[in-house]
C-alpha cells in the first residue's frame, strides 16, 4: 500500500472523487510565490488547514471534505503559484483500523500500545477502580449532548500523617481525531497506579480526564475519523462546537469562528457546551478542595506537532510568572531530549497560532500557575493518523516529562502537608 504523498494535476483534484468514506481528502499545497502563500494565509481559518508555515516551497496541509473541496481548489486554480500533492487519507484510516483489529490483546488483557474506542477506556476506568479501590475514583463529572459520561477517574495514595498533596489536572482529547492523546493518558494512568509510592503519587494527587470530548470521539470510530468538535446540532446542516475555544479569557479572539460549519467554531457564548462546563466546574472544585497554592499543574494533552505551549495562548505579551514557566519547560524539554522526539517549547501564538477561548488560558487565569498544553507527536502532515506502533513510545516518554515536572515542583516548594 502506497500511503507517501503523490502528484497530480489540479484538474485531477477537480474531478476526484471521495467517494462513500465519508473521511475527507488530505492535499499537500505547495506555494511557488509569495502571492500563492499569503492567498493559503488570507483563507487559512475558512477551511480545515492542518499545517500551514510561512516559508515558500513547504507543503500547506489541508483537510478537504466533499462539500468543499471544489470552493477551496477555485479559490487556488493557477498552476503557476501552486504544486499539489495527495497524500492517502483514505489508505492511512485503514492501516491504522488494521493495525487496531481486536481491541482486547490475544491474552484477555486491556492492551495500551493500540487505539480503543469510547465503551473500552470506560470499561478500562472501571476495571482500574475494581482492582485499587483505596487508590483510584473514577467519577461522572457531566454528561454529553449524546447523553455520555464524561468521566474523571482520581488517583491518589491515603496515609494517616498526610494531611494534604498538592494536586495535578491532565486532560486528554479535547479535539475528537487525535486519538493518540487519549491513548497516552492510559498509558500515564497505568504507570501511576503500578509505580504507586515510588512514583509521583508519592507526593501528588493526579486527577485525569482521558476523553475530554466523549461525542466527538465516538464519532471519530463510527462516521468522521477526522471530526474535531463535538457533537451538539448547531443548525440544521452543521454540528459541534470546538471546546478549546469555549473558555474564556479571550473568548472569540484569535483562531476562533463564528459560523457554526467551522471547525474551530467557538459556540454561541463561553461555556456554551456540556463538555466545557462540566470541566470547568471538576477544576474550581479542585481549586476550592486544594486551594490554589496545591493546584500548581493543569496539563492538556493535543496533537500532532511536537510542541510545549505556555499561557498565553492568544498573544505573545509575558505572563507575571514567565522565568517560573520558562524553568519548567526547560525541565520539560531536557526530559525528552535523549528521546527520538525533539520538541519546541513557546506559546501558541509564537511557534503555531494564536487561540481565543483556550482551557489552559482559562486555568491561568483561575489561578494555577502552570497550565500547559502539550502537543504531542507526530511532527508532520497526516499527523492524526499515527500508527499504533508508536503509542507506547509516546507515553514512555511523556511519563518521563510528567516525572520530571513533579521533582522540579517538590524543589520549588510544592511538598506534601503534614497533619
């Protein structure tokens, strides 16, 4: 199967045809001229660009529905300012699906190095919740649109001579098509159940939201491998709202949208949404519980790209804490650099975009010190897609980022209470 990107013509692009997949085209476009890249710039939030740099002859990477493909490829019809590639969208979905076929490993066991879907990470929850009752509490936070549960499982070690730990928020799939962020927090939640108190329980409570987006995921297995929202009807033709712009500050700024067909529409207010509502309120009654002296930590695991994203996420101007920030992404960065992942460190608006209505924005701003978004890899186009075979190295080595953070927290003054 041939899955590396391939030529054609734009007439040939014009008369392509999908067909019933229902998951869309990914097209490289390659601007020749500097008119060419500042056209892909002016149209680049009307359609569903999954990477779009500033240097000529570098690939923009566009996801194209049915519905607008001939829109988009008009809007660029002159050869001469534009080279085109496909890239097998179609062939990708289904060497992943290969790759996933059986879900349960051969012996009986929840296998973490594939992909699952909805009903297998809940039953994952549970399963975690049966076997360390006095370590892990899975609750229902809310309930979808669809009528799922959003669910927060909290692990945590109880001893008599601790009165407190500082606390730790980490959710994961925000946006439905990056199934390697829930992957990883599974791997993460395994690896601090097994280390118990010889890992970072030892000193912190950890409270993880494995599937942030229920709807949009289980579409993602049913209909649209590629959906990003949820899965609340907006209108009678178009659905979802993107969650990562329905916090506030900043809601409706930058990177966001008003037409409810967009994939980064931001819903109708902040909070607008079952999902952003019932994370909102998990993390303020954290806050209320630990005090936000013991909330030092709120992550949000994305993807693709190999980024460590600091607040703020909807400009470039210095946050008051920046040298504290800076501190912890260089430990960050130095955890992972004997890895074969290399990772920029910045904000959003710097080394990728600007986001009105981001959650790690919002946590900043209800106090916690260090929100981070991190997006994990791949590094390149078709990033979505990424190979079951690479799932266990991911939360290898995000296991090692997160060690390193808590030692970097204990040093600075984040300690367990006594009684």
């Amino acid at each position: 199967m041939h899955l590396g990107p391939q030529s054609l013509t734009l007439f040939a692009l014009l008369h392509w045809s999908m067909g019933d997949n229902g998951n869309g085209y990914l097209v490289n476009v390659i601007p020749v001229t500097e008119s060419a890249l500042q056209l892909l710039t002016s149209i680049r939030w009307d359609y569903d660009f999954l990477e779009l740099d500033e240097d000529l002859q570098k690939p923009a990477v566009v996801h194209l529905t049915e519905a607008d493909k001939d829109e988009f490829l008009s809007k660029i019809s002159d050869e001469s300012q534009f080279k085109f590639e496909f890239l097998d969208l179609q062939g990708m979905i289904e060497e992943e699906r290969r790759q996933n076929n059986g879900t349960l490993s051969r012996q009986g066991s929840f296998d973490l190095n594939i992909y699952h879907p909805l009903n297998e990470i809940e039953d994952f929850l549970q399963s975690k919740q049966r076997d360390h009752p006095a370590m892990v509490n899975v609750t229902t936070i809310g309930r979808t649109h669809n009528g799922q549960y959003i669910q927060m499982i909290t692990i945590k070690l109880t001893r008599e001579d601790i009165k407190m730990k500082p606390a730790i928020w980490i959710d994961c799939g925000i946006h439905a098509r990056e199934h390697i962020s829930p992957a990883t927090c599974l791997g993460l939640i395994d690896r601090l159940i097994n280390q118990g108190e010889k890992g970072p329980l030892e000193h912190f409570d950890f409270f993880i939201l494995p599937v942030f987006n229920p709807d949009g995921y289980a579409y993602t297995w049913s209909n649209d491998r590629m959906w990003r929202k949820n899965r609340r009807p907006i209108t009678r033709s178009c659905t979802g709202v993107d969650l990562n712009r329905n916090f506030v500050p900043n809601f409706g700024g930058p990177s966001t949208s008003s037409n409810p067909c967009s994939n980064i529409y931001k819903g109708t207010k902040a909070f607008s949404e079952p999902e952003t509502r019932a994370v909102a309120v998990a993390n303020l009654q954290i806050m209320k519980k630990y005090g936000r002296d013991m909330f030092p930590l709120h992550m949000s695991f994305h993807s693709y790209g190999q980024m460590i994203l600091r607040p703020y996420s909807h400009g470039v101007m210095p946050p008051p804490n920046l040298r504290e920030l800076d501190a912890i992404g260089n430990v960050m960065l130095k955890s992972v650099a004997r890895s074969r992942y290399t990772y920029r460190y910045g904000t959003s608006a710097a080394i990728l975009y600007a986001v009105g209505g981001a959650s790690a924005d919002w946590a900043y701003h209800q106090g916690v010190p260090y929100p981070f978004t991190i997006e994990l890899p791949p590094q390149t186009s078709g990033g979505f897609i990424y190979p079951a075979s690479n799932i266990k190295r991911t939360y290898n080595h995000i296991w090692k980022m997160v060690n390193a953070m808590t030692r970097h927290l204990r040093r600075n003054g984040y300690k367990v209470q006594k009684q």
